[in-house]
C-alpha cells in the first residue's frame, strides 16, 4: 500500500518522492521506445481501419450542439422548443451534455471537418501526455527531468494500448481534456500538499470540466474534505458561470436541462444497462433484470462508496499523497455516477503511473507485485483485438467487449442481450467496474493505514 512519510521528510512536491538521482540511464530511451511502438500500432489501427476509428461519432455531436448555437441547419430547427435537446442525429444520437458544452463547441465547430478531427486527436494525445508528466511530478521527479521525461513516455505509451484511450480518441470525445483540467488543479503548486497555498486559478479546470461533463463535480466535496475551501468556492463559482452562460445563450434549452430537470433523466438517450455503461448503477440494472428493479441497490451502494471513497481520498491527501487522493475521487465519481462511459475510463493511465513508481520505489517481491498489479491493469482495461467475434474483424476493443451488447437502445426491454449473460460475459461484461472496485478498495485500505499510523504518532 501507499506508505506515509514522516512529516519532516515531505518536500515541496509530495512526501512520495522517488529515489535520489536522476533514474537509471535506459528509463529515457525505453520510455521513447514504449511510445513509438505505441504510436505505430495506433496509426496501423488507424490505417486499415480509417473507417471506423476517425468515424469520432460524439465529436459529430459536439460539432452539432455547436453549430445549433451558431443557428446553422440542418442541425439547427428554431421550431423546436428546445433545438439543442430536441435534435436527433444519426443513430437516434442526442446531445446529452449541459449547454455549455454545446457553447464550447459552438467555436470548434467553425474548424473543417478534417481540421477539427485532427485537432482534437493531437490535442487529447497532448492531453494524456501532460496528465501523465503532472503526474510524475507530483510523485516527486520535479528535478529528475530526464526520469520524469522517461516515465511520461512509456506510461503514456502503454495507455495509448488502453480501451478508454483507444475509445476516446476514435470516438472524438473530451475526456482526456477534462483529466487534464482537473489534473492540473490538483497536482501544481500549493495544492499539492495541505495547507499549501494555491493560486487564484486553482478551481477553475474543474469548474469548467463539470460545465462539459456533470461527473467531475464529485471533486468539489473532495476539496471540502481536504479543507481547500478557497479552492472549492473557485470550482463551484465557476461551474455557476458555465450554468449563467448557458442561459445566457441558449436560454430555452437552459430551462429545459436545468429546470425541467433533464439532465436526471440519462434512461432517455440510452438503455443504462447498456455494456458501455461501467458504474455500479449500470451493473445493478444488468444484475438485477431490469431499470427500476436496479436502483433500489444501486443507491445503497452508492452511498457506502461515495463516504469510503471521499473519505480515504481526503486522509491519503492530509498524508501527503495527492495522486492516490486524486485517484481515489475520479474512482468514486466512476462508479457513483448514473452513467460512465467505458471511454469514461482514462484515469486508468495515471493510475499505471503510480503504480510504476511504486514499483520503482519497492524492492524484492513488493516490487514484482506491484508491477504485476500495473500488467494486471493494462490487461483489464487493454485495447485487445476482438478474437471471439469473427465478424468484428480485429478492430481493437476490449475485454469488456466481450459479452453482446444492445446498441442504440433505449428504456428498459426484457430482451435486451445484457440481461442474458452467462458465465465469463458477467465478469468481462463488468470487468472495468469490478476492477474499480477493487481498485478503491485497495486505496481504501492504504488510507487506513495512513490514518492509524497518524493516530499513533500523533499528528
């Protein structure tokens, strides 16, 4: 587990600093060796399957919530009563965001088809990359560059050959943008140790995340429990002014996702059951038969893992480990949320790192195991090619793949294929949220560990 530093040893980056030294001298090259083959294989992939993965069918989406700001048809219908949320594209596809999203995209989509494909593909890679790099350095290899620079290349190399990873960019979606944001609200500065002081700006990646995508609320609590008050109240504002915003442009879909509610109903653009939904809420529904048959112990579970997750994040943090805090909240919000995406997922990249540097930090056996545990991760959430479906092809997936899906559904239908698994299609159909859980739980008992050794020494 994540061990506490005594208080005299923490620096100004984090109590989990990394050995003395700037690493061994093979880190460098093998790290930009890891992510060259990554690179090659995700363009072969993108070659022979161009088709499929620059399709970026929610970047469509986005492009379209935009263009219905701009008052441009055929996306835009000004005879609907709510044109943002009344709209239905290919698919039976709806935009699901806040309206704020929509304004974000309404300037991106004045870009070329192609340009705004492209850009957003090379800006989310530079997104994993910094996610990644801030990482590291919170882990204390702020001044081994050469190190750090190593360990961000092959850690983002060998999350490029993850499924959420691989989703996100082929999907065109923003979520690696929002790892970002957040990521750099927590792991820069004085946020990175308790009672550090932050910047007027800390807060507002996280406003504005939650202002595209409602999950990353979860981080405000997180930052009450930590005592960033200051920090919090800069979110919050924030996210206030992405809501302000929306109304002010976009008033009547405004009132329609906000007053009316929408944005509780998620049922209504897809079947929450669906494979592509990983939380605990999506595995209750396919447990349990049916929607409503599923919330009643998806709310009880919800409520024990909100507190345990919250809380071992808020004592990991006052113990001087900002990137399992940080990680043990994003996982909470993952399996809490009603609906979370497999592509959802991207934090697992950030999670390799720290299970990287733990390994680099260990010895003997605990370094083989926790490196093991990092395989064990890529394994879980790894874009393999799809070899139990000869009409799939290769096309990278995931083990999460694995258990037939109902595509393009929505309400609740006793024969949908989700209710039906057998066998390995429960544990593969769910792998993502067991292997959060587990996940957490491991954070969970490490921040115990945090909070006894506290107790005992006092502090």
């Amino acid at each position: 587990m994540v061990r506490a530093a005594e208080p005299a040893e923490a620096t100004e980056t984090t109590a989990a600093t990394g050995p003395t030294g700037d690493g061994p001298r093979w880190l460098l090259p093998a790290g930009v060796a890891v992510l060259a083959v990554a690179l090659a294989l995700y363009l072969a992939d993108l070659v022979t399957h161009l088709s499929y993965m620059a399709a970026m069918r929610d970047l469509v989406v986005y492009r379209d919530g935009g263009l219905i700001v701009r008052h441009i048809a055929p996306a835009y219908n000004g005879h609907r009563a709510a044109p943002l949320y009344d709209w239905t594209g290919a698919g039976g596809v709806q935009f699901t965001y806040p309206p704020f999203a929509a304004v974000v995209f309404a300037v991106a989509s004045a870009l070329p088809w192609t340009v705004l494909r492209w850009a957003m593909t090379l800006a989310s890679m530079a997104a994993l990359g910094l996610s990644v790099w801030l990482t590291f350095g919170a882990l204390g290899y702020r001044s081994r560059p050469a190190a750090r620079l190593g360990a961000t290349a092959g850690i983002s190399g060998l999350a490029l050959l993850t499924e959420p990873v691989q989703q996100t960019l082929g999907l065109g979606q923003v979520n690696l943008l929002l790892m970002l944001l957040i990521t750099a609200d927590l792991l820069t500065g004085g946020a990175l140790t308790p009672g550090g002081r932050t910047r007027w700006w800390h807060g507002i990646g996280i406003g504005i995340a939650a202002g595209v995508k409602l999950t990353p609320l979860i981080f405000i609590p997180y930052l009450l429990l930590i005592r960033r008050y200051r920090q919090a109240a800069v979110a919050a504002v924030t996210f206030a002014v992405t809501i302000a915003l929306g109304y002010a442009i976009l008033p009547r879909d405004s009132g329609d996702y906000w007053a009316d509610r929408l944005f509780l109903n998620a049922n209504r653009i897809v079947f929450l059951g669906t494979r592509g939904n990983q939380s605990l809420r999506g595995i209750a529904i396919r447990l349990a038969g049916s929607v409503t048959s599923g919330t009643a112990s998806w709310l009880a579970l919800a409520a024990v893992v909100v507190i345990a997750g919250l809380l071992s994040a808020a004592v990991l943090y006052r113990a001087g480990h900002p990137v399992p805090a940080m990680l043990a909240c994003a996982l909470t919000g993952l399996l809490v949320s009603p609906l979370s995406w497999d592509h959802h997922w991207v934090w697992v990249a950030l999670g390799l790192a720290l299970l990287a540097h733990l390994g680099a930090q260990a010895r003997g056996l605990a370094r083989a195991a926790w490196w093991t545990a990092g395989g064990v991760l890529l394994a879980v959430f790894g874009a393999w090619p799809q070899f139990w479906d000869a009409q799939a092809g290769l096309t990278p997936a995931g083990l999460v793949w694995y258990g037939p899906a109902t595509y393009f559904a929505t309400g609740d239908k006793p024969w949908y294929h989700e209710f039906h698994w057998h066998g390995l299609q429960v544990i593969a159909g769910n792998i993502f949220v067991l292997a959060g859980l587990a996940a957490l739980a491991a954070l969970a008992v490490a921040a115990l560990r945090c909070w006894r050794r506290s107790r005992i020494s006092g502090t």
